[in-house]
C-alpha cells in the first residue's frame, strides 16, 4: 500500500482519538516499517490490518466503522490535494464513474507500483449506480467510507447497499441510490 494511505490515517487517528492513541497503536504493533511512513513510499497491507485493529481495541469502535471512517476521511483529503481530479465533474456519480478509467490511470503513472483496487461501474438509471469493487486486500468497508465521502464533497445523499460477491469479501457489490 501507499505510504498515503499511511500517513492520512495516523493523522485522522492524532485528530479524531489524540496523538497518544496513535502512538500506542504503533507500539503495539508488529511493524516492519518500525510506523515511520513516508508518502511515496509503499508499505504492506498487514500493517494497516494491524493498525485499525488496535485501533478498534483502544477506541471500542468496530473494525468496520473504523474503515468507513477513515474513507470518508481520505476521501475529504483527496479532493482538498487533488483538485484536478474534480475540474468540470458535475455530481458524484460522475466522479464514481471515472475512478478506473481515468484517476487510477493517472496514479498509476506517478506510482507505477501502485496496487489499486479496481471499481466496475454500471449506470442503471439517473439516480441508481451498481459499482463492482475488487481487491485482494478485502477492504470493502474502506470502500464505502470513500463512497459515502463522495457523496457529502458533492452534497449529495445516497443510499448504498453492499453485498458480497464472494466470500471471501475481494469482490463486493455496491448499489448505490441518490436520494
């Protein structure tokens, strides 16, 4: 994973819950990168899992709710840094749309080692979107905080159901509905 994706969560964890937690989520993980993260650098996924789970621990929130939050949260910190990605986009679902096709095309081209989950979508009406989620890290609570902070950046309302595709949680379904 990128060290973004690292960094943005140890700073929701120092804003939402305190530096202090931070720390000792740290300390109490079995960290190859010792915590220390830079933004380009990449990282393994187990760290993450480690982090939000003695997170979830220290907080009493449920792993879910933990990555849902911090979703919504990266989402915010994505549109404030990278605004080209927003030019000329009219609504959520537009933005949702163009994930696969033109965001990770990009992020690809700064992060040739970038692993990124892929995002099928499929317009069903004006106000409904199915979106295939796929990744072997299985964060698909991740996914719909991203989801959900879509919808506030464009103040928007959705509904969003999710079922698992597989089992296993790599491949999950969102159907999404704009109130």
């Amino acid at each position: 994973m990128k060290g973004l994706v690292f960094t943005e969560f140890l700073e929701m964890v120092e804003d939402k819950f305190r530096f202090e937690v931070a720390d000792k989520i740290i300390e109490s993980s079995d960290l190859p990168s010792g915590g220390v993260y830079t933004a380009v650098g990449t990282y393994e996924h187990s760290e993450m899992v480690q982090l939000v789970t003695h997170l979830s621990s220290e907080s009493g929130l449920t792993v879910p709710q933990l990555l849902k939050a911090y979703g919504n949260h990266l989402f915010t910190r994505f549109a404030a840094g990278y605004e080209v990605f927003f030019k000329d986009v009219s609504d959520g679902f537009v933005f949702l749309e163009q994930i696969d096709g033109y965001i990770h095309v990009e992020v690809r081209k700064l992060y040739p080692d970038a692993e990124l989950p892929s995002f099928e979508t499929k317009r069903i009406s004006d106000n409904q979107l199915e979106m295939i989620y796929t990744s072997e890290r299985r964060m698909g609570d991740f996914a719909e905080g991203l989801i959900e902070g879509c919808a506030t950046h464009f103040n928007e309302d959705y509904d969003i159901q999710s079922e698992k595709v597989e089992e296993s949680g790599k491949v999950i379904r969102f159907n999404i509905t704009r109130k």
